[in-house]
C-alpha cells in the first residue's frame, strides 16, 4: 500500500449513519442526480476508459468487471483537510468530540494536514496516523455506516470526489488514479 497520506472522509452522498440513512440531505450535485433517480456522475463514473458500463467493466464472457481500490503514490488529495461544503465537517462525521478534536487540531492554515509533506506528497507520521486516516472496511462502516461489502466501491467514489475536488476533473492525478484501480480490478 502507499505511504501517501490517506485520510477517509467521502462527499456527503456516501455519509450514512449507522441505520443506513444518509447523515444529511445536502442540495450538492451529486445528491441532486441521486434525487431524480439519475446517474451521480462523479460518484459513478469511476471507469478508467470511456466505457460508460456504470462503472462496471464487462470482460470476457460478459463477466463483470469491478475496479479495486488502491491508494496511489503521489496524490495526497485527502489530506487536505478542510475540502469546502461539498464534504462535511468533522462535526457532521464524527460522533466523538475527541475525534472531532484532534481532526481540527490537524489542519494547517491552508487547509492542508499539518503532518502532510507536500513536496513528497506524504505523510510524515504515516504509522501513526489518527485510525480516521485509515482507509479500510471497519473504518467506513464505522465512520459512514457503509457495509463492508460496499467499501470497494464507495472507497474508489471518495477518492474519485475528492481527487476531482482538490486537483481537478482533467487532473493527472485523476487519471492515475483511474487506471490504478482499473488495473488491478477482478
Ligand atoms: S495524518 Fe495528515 S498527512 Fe497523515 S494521513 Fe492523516 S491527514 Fe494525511
Ligand atoms: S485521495 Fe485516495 S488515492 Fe489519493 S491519497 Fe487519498 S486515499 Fe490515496
């Protein structure tokens, strides 16, 4: 797994509380789409190439095809910590005020993790990161109420979201991040 900084906080549409009912209900464009029953572009098309298959490869034999989350060197997009209102805020996260504590306590004055290096795009505490940093099944369900069978996918959306948010649609990083999960997908 990569040493780049990972820190698991998706945009409001994959933030569930622990019955399964999203957290909130926020007008962003992603839960619009939701609404009317349409496809959440950013949440969905988390395809590598242009195939337009809901973000479902088929293979050979019409076997379906499901991109594996990873983390990829050279990104960082989530350690940025204060990503603006489409994602919410610790307090909307988390149920624990020391948890939403020590998340503050993080972000540097440009909204960046304080830990994080951006000239190597790491984390400087990687092994002890705080566990919300921890991209793994326990920690989404925990965190977001996500079913653990969920995770890959939902994990891919959130890094989806949030790469776009911080560097953009067209962004290498995103493209990167696409195949990465492409490449190694079942
Ligand atoms: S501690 Fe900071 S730099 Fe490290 S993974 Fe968490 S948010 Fe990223
Ligand atoms: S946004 Fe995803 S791929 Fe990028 S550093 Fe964070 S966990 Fe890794």
């Amino acid at each position: 797994m990569s040493r780049t900084g990972m820190v698991a906080l998706p945009s409001f549409n994959a933030v569930r509380s622990a019955d399964n009912k999203p957290r909130l209900k926020p007008e962003t464009e992603t839960q619009k789409f939701i609404n009317r029953g349409q496809k959440p572009a950013e949440s969905i098309d988390i395809s590598a190439t242009n195939s337009s298959n809901l973000g479902l490869g088929l293979g050979f034999g019409n076997k379906k095809r499901e991109p594996l989350w990873q983390c990829i060197q050279n990104c960082g997009a989530c350690c940025k910590l204060n990503k603006g209102p489409t994602f919410p805020s610790p307090e909307e996260i988390f149920d624990d005020p020391s948890d939403i504590q020590q998340y503050k306590s993080l972000i540097g004055p440009d909204g960046w993790c304080i830990h994080y290096e951006k000239t190597t795009r790491k984390c400087s505490i990687y092994a002890d990161r705080p566990y919300f940093c921890r991209v793994e099944p326990d920690i989404f369900q925990t965190l977001y109420g996500i079913d653990k069978k969920k995770f890959n996918k939902e994990a891919c959306s959130c890094c989806i979201d949030t790469i776009k948010a911080i560097y953009g649609s067209k962004s290498e990083e995103l493209n990167n991040f696409k195949h990465a999960i492409w490449e190694t997908s079942s």
